[in-house]
C-alpha cells in the first residue's frame, strides 16, 4: 500500500493555525497542588526484571476498578514475564460501583485461600492503601466505609495499591 500525504484545502482548520501562546495567568494555575501531583512510588524496571527471574512459577492477581467495570485476572512467572492464567479472567460491569464490593470479596477470599499477592489498580485518590476519593465509583466508596476504605482490610494478601497501570506487576514486589 502506498501512502499519500494528505493533502488539505481548507486552511482554517485548526489543526493548521499556529499554536497560540498561552496567558501567564492561565499557567500559574497549573500548579502541583492544583494537579494533585505527588510522589506515590518508585518503580524501577531494572528491579523488576531482576526479581522476575527468581520468582519462576510465583502467581499473582492483578485487580483494576474502573469507573464501569472490575477486572481480575491471575498471572503466573514465566521466562521472564508474567503470563495470564487460561480462564482466570474475572469481570464485573457496573456503573458506579454498584455490587463491586461482594465481587471483591469475593477475589479477596479467593487470593486468600490460595495466597496469592495481589497488586490492585483503581479510580481515585489512594493514599497508601486508603480510597480517598473516587468520584467514579461512588457506590463503592460508601460501601468500602466497611473497610475503613483500606483496601488492605479488604484484601490481606495485598501487595501494593495505586492508579498505575504497572499495578498488576507490582503485586511481585
């Protein structure tokens, strides 16, 4: 297939303007405490690849909760890398949280049993392993009050918490 560029007519699409500058009072809104940027975790991919190669066979559960839907699933240490486990794969859609928490504990017995680490990813403000917000799950957070909303009371085989993506691989650590 050969690829042309694509070639445009119109010059007023915005695409094609000049970036405009940006007002200093507009930027000295953006400030970290206006973000809510702060340090949650160091993570370093040379410790992961040296910590995958001695855990061979080692399971891990990785959790997310999303605004819709929650997902789990059970990994396993191969080769260098974590592979899913055939037919582990576990979703619960619902908007808001709604009937989340007996799913979660659900998993949480389950991990439990089988002593299986779980490194969990979710919507919202974590503070440790505490929910602090989560505008996107607001059933589940009143219903999390359970818990103190630690998910480390829910689940006791919890190896870390945050609202990364490398939360599935953390649980390893």
């Amino acid at each position: 297939m050969i690829e042309r560029p694509i070639e445009c007519r119109d010059k007023k699409l915005l695409l094609l303007r000049p970036i405009p500058e940006t007002p200093t009072k507009q930027l000295s809104a953006f400030t970290l405490d206006s973000l809510r940027a702060k340090p949650v975790m160091n993570f370093s991919l040379q410790e992961l690849k040296a910590k995958m190669k001695t855990i061979e066979g080692t399971q891990v559960m990785g959790v997310d909760i999303g605004g819709s839907k929650v997902t789990a699933a059970t990994f396993v240490a191969r080769n260098g890398s974590l592979q899913k486990e055939p037919d582990s794969l576990k979703i619960l859609v619902k908007k808001g949280g709604e009937d989340c928490l007996p799913f979660l504990e659900n998993l949480a017995q389950e991990s439990s049993a089988e002593s299986i680490p779980i490194g969990l990813s979710t919507t919202g403000i974590v503070e440790g392993t505490r929910l602090t917000k989560a505008s996107r799950i607001p059933i589940l957070f009143e219903q999390l009050h359970k818990y103190e909303r630690d998910f480390a009371k829910l689940f006791p085989t919890l190896s870390a918490v945050t609202n990364d993506a490398v939360a599935g691989v953390m649980g390893v650590f």
